[in-house]
C-alpha cells in the first residue's frame, strides 16, 4: 500500500536518502600532472560530475584542505613527487580525513598500492584508465561517502533524541540526573557553587481540563521557551516532571538563584499565554522552590529535596511565589 511504502522509502530512511543522493553530482579533485591523462580522465569524468586538476602536489595538499570535496584521485607516478606521502598527508590532515582517495597507479606498482591500501586509500586504477571502471569506481566511493554521512546524521539525532524531551525540547530528566551526578563527582566541581530550581505550573490541571490537553501541551512548550528565555547558555534547563522544570544555575548562590527565580516567576505571570485556535489567552502563574549546593551535601538528592520543600512551601503559601 500507499502508506506502507512512504514509511519504508520515506525521508526518514537513512537508506533511501542515501540511494536518492548518489544520483547527485559530486566534487572532485583529481592530482595528476600528465596533461593527456588528466584530460581523460576529467572528460570521462566531468559528465557526471565537477572535477578540479590540480598538477602541483603541494598546492594539491592546499587546495583539498580549502575545497570541499567528495573524494580525490592521486597519481603515484607524480613528477619528483611521491603520490603516496600525498595519500597520507590527505588521510592524516582534519579537513580531508573522511574524504576518499583512490589512487591511479602502473600494475607493476602493486607494492606501493598496497601500502596505500594499508594505510587506508580506498581504492585504485591501474593505467591505462579505463573509463568505465573510472567512473564506477568513482561512483562506489561517493555512494559509500554519502550513506556513512546519512548514518551519521541519524546516529547523531538519536543520540540527541535521548536526551532531549520531545515535547518541549528541553534536556529530560536523564541528561539531567546524569549532569548533576558529575557536578558532585568531579573533585574540581565539588567545590564550586551550584543552585538548584523546581518549577511548577500552577493549577496545570485546571488548564488542561478548562481548554484540553493539547493547549496543555501547547502551554508547555510556551513555559519551556520562556524559562529559556530568561536563563544563560551555561544553565541546564530540564523537563523533570509532568509539568515541573529543574533550573541548575552553575556557580550560583542562593541570592542569585531566588533573584533569577523571581524574575522568571514575574516572566511567567506577566505576558498571559496564547493558546492556538483558542482566542482567549490563558493565565499561567508558576511556584518555584529554590536551594544551593551546601558542603555537607553527599550527593544532588539533598539540594533538590530542599528546593522541592520550598516549592511545596510556595504552593501552601498561595502558589506563583518563590520560596528558599
Ligand atoms: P499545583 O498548583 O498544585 O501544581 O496543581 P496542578 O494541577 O498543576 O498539579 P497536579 O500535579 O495535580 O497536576 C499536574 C497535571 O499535569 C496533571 C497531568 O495531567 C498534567 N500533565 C502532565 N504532563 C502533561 C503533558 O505532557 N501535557 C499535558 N497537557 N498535561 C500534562
Ligand atoms: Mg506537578
Ligand atoms: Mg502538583
Ligand atoms: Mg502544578
């Protein structure tokens, strides 16, 4: 069916993403300084994709440092220049790490290509080129390129998806216990001051019951951006509960930390939150409860125990208060 194919071969499939994109044209620089050999290969080549010939071994290091290309030929029979320390410069130097390499190389050569391969060349041509191979060659390599950047993309948002939470986008809870246990492992953090916020929306049940579920969640994802809003880059935000925030502020006392509060509590109270295909703006108020690393502390449970008992305090005392 119509649907199970869209999920099968969708965007989201790192395989097929990979398989659309080899089509695409490549960029290529190709070293090699015998102007006939050159003139071929780029000719076999440049039909599919945009190739760059660079005769100069040294500027060649220079000129795939700068460019960004998918992948480099090297010619082993360079004029008083070995093809092959160029191979391990381009493999060794940060910028041209990933990119392949293939080397064009005489078969009698088989010695030297197979240090290349050793040392992580990914493939080679033996002259003379035949432009079939040329171009096939070229092209397994870019498939290969493209599908291992596509799995790193998607390693890379899973990884984030695990620590982030999904509906607000802030850290969730586990980033967040993981965060702590280092401020209080680290000997070096040990020392240094660290604050602890416990946010709770107030009466959130009332919202979700008044305007439905998904204002609810809309009114989140508002607070979420808004307690961003009003704290630094170096402070960790985190969805820790339902409908409760947990602030750590780096290096902060407990003044610091309740004036912080305060001015997010203010934040918060002030600006009423609009709520999609709803035109009535909805009023939110939040109680925070405040505390502060204390050297007795064993571990992060007790700073966040006493920012939960003055949260409780700010919510038996009227609710939208701060409490320390
Ligand atoms: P209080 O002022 O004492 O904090 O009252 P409250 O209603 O906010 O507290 P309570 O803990 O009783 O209710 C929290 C509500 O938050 C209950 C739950 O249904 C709702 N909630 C938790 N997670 C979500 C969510 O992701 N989306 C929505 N829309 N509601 C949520
Ligand atoms: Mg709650
Ligand atoms: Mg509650
Ligand atoms: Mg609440």
């Amino acid at each position: 069916s119509r649907a199970l194919a869209s999920r099968e071969f969708g965007m989201g499939d790192p395989l097929a993403l990979a398989t659309a994109e080899t089509g695409l044209n490549a960029s290529l620089l190709l070293v090699e300084d015998r102007r006939g050999s050159a003139e071929r290969m780029a000719a076999a080549l440049g039909q599919y994709h945009t190739v760059t010939v660079e005769a100069d071994p040294q500027a060649a290091i220079h000129v795939a440092a700068e460019g960004n290309f998918d992948l480099v030929l090297v010619s082993l029979d360079l004029e008083g220049f070995d093809g092959l320390r160029l191979c391990s410069q381009l493999r060794s130097l940060e910028r041209t790490r990933q990119v392949p390499l293939i080397m064009v190389a005489e078969a009698h050569d088989r010695a030297r290509i197979v240090r290349g391969l050793d040392f992580g060349v990914h493939d080679y041509l033996l002259r003379p080129v035949d432009r079939n191979e040329l171009v096939a060659r070229v092209r397994t390599q870019i498939r290969r390129k493209r599908f291992s950047e596509v799995l790193r993309s998607a390693v890379q948002a899973s990884m984030e998806m695990a620590v982030t939470d999904g509906l607000t986008g802030l850290h969730n809870r586990r980033y967040l216990d993981n965060h702590l246990a280092g401020l209080f492992a680290d000997p070096r953090l040990r020392e240094r001051p660290v604050a602890g916020l416990i946010l709770d929306i107030d009466h959130f049940k009332a919202i979700n019951d008044t305007y439905g579920h998904e204002a609810g969640d809309e009114v989140l994802r508002t607070f979420a951006d808004r307690v961003r809003l009003h704290t630094r880059t170096i402070d960790i935000v985190a969805r820790y509960g339902g409908e409760e925030v947990v602030i750590l502020l780096p290096d902060a006392g407990l003044a610091e930390a309740y004036a912080i509060a305060e001015r997010i509590r203010e934040r918060i109270e002030g600006t009423p939150f609009q709520v999609h295909r709803d035109t009535r703006s909805v009023a939110v108020t939040v109680s925070i409860g405040v505390a502060n690393r204390r050297p007795e502390d064993v571990g992060p449970g007790e700073m966040l125990k006493r920012a939960d008992l003055a949260l409780y305090r700010a919510k038996a005392s009227g609710r939208n208060r701060v409490e320390a």
